[in-house]
C-alpha cells in the first residue's frame, strides 16, 4: 500500500518542478541599441592635438578627434565614423559590453569597414572609461570648440 503514495507523491513532485521554471534570468543578455544614460556626447580632454569626441544616439555611435583652426586657435570636430546597428551587454555596476558593424563617412574608409566590433566600458554619472584607446571621457570640453569651417 506505501508504493502507490509513494509513487503518486514522486508523480505530483515532479510535476510540481516541472511546472516552476528553475531556470535562473539571463542578466547579460544582449539588447539592441545603447543604454539611455550613455546617448549623449562625450568629449576627451588630452593633451595638445589628443582631443576627440563620441556621440551615442539609439542605434549609432559616431567619433572621432578634433582638428585645430589655425587662425582661430579653437577646435572642430572632424567628420565622424564609427558603429551601427549597436547592441549592448550590461555587465553590472555600469560596465558594457557595446557591439556594432563599424562605419565610416562618405568618400573615406577606415580599415575595418563593414566588421563586427566590440569593446566595453563604464558609464559614470559624469564620465565614461574605455578599457581600450582612449581611456576617460567627460560631458564638457576644456577647450575653445567652434563649428567646422568650410572647408569640409
């Protein structure tokens, strides 16, 4: 008489963890576009002409360095090439892990054109760190900027 309680409780057990998901949530999940808190620009402050700038809107990141108006002495940003189609990993307290086909301007190239890339880095309230290149980016330049000239 005990084998069919104890086959009908081992029945109802398993059906029980059958029905919960034991499965824990995937937390590194990728997702398309940028995070919100990172969609702005962001300027590097180095020293002498190591001045750059990277612009994250929702699907897109475009960059590159400034370049000196001679006669002005004020910077402009030269045209920018970078990632569409980005999709980001959160790897927790503010690291991620970016990834996007790379892009560049019309009538230029860059080397990698058409390629996957991904780097990662982490957002700060004012800043962001690259663990690779450039290391630190802020919200403000602490240079003269002007408008590009007509030249481009």
């Amino acid at each position: 008489m005990t084998k069919p309680y104890f086959l009908i409780g081992l029945a109802a057990l398993t059906l029980g963890l059958a029905a919960t998901d034991l499965t824990s949530a995937q937390a590194a999940t990728w997702h398309s576009g940028t995070p919100k808190a990172l969609r702005h620009t962001w300027f590097h402050n180095g020293r002498g002409n190591n001045k750059a700038y990277i612009t994250y809107s929702k699907t897109k990141s475009t960059g590159n360095l400034f370049g000196l108006d001679a006669t002005s002495k004020r910077y402009y940003r030269l045209p920018g090439y970078g990632l569409k189609k980005l999709r980001y990993q959160a790897l927790g307290h503010g690291v991620y892990r970016l990834s996007g086909v790379q892009y560049s301007p019309k009538g230029s190239r860059v080397q990698f054109d058409g390629q996957r890339m991904t780097y990662k880095l982490k957002l700060q309230k004012k800043h962001i760190h690259f663990y690779k290149g450039y290391a630190n980016y802020g919200r403000k330049t602490t240079f003269p900027t002007m408008k590009t000239p007509a030249i481009f």
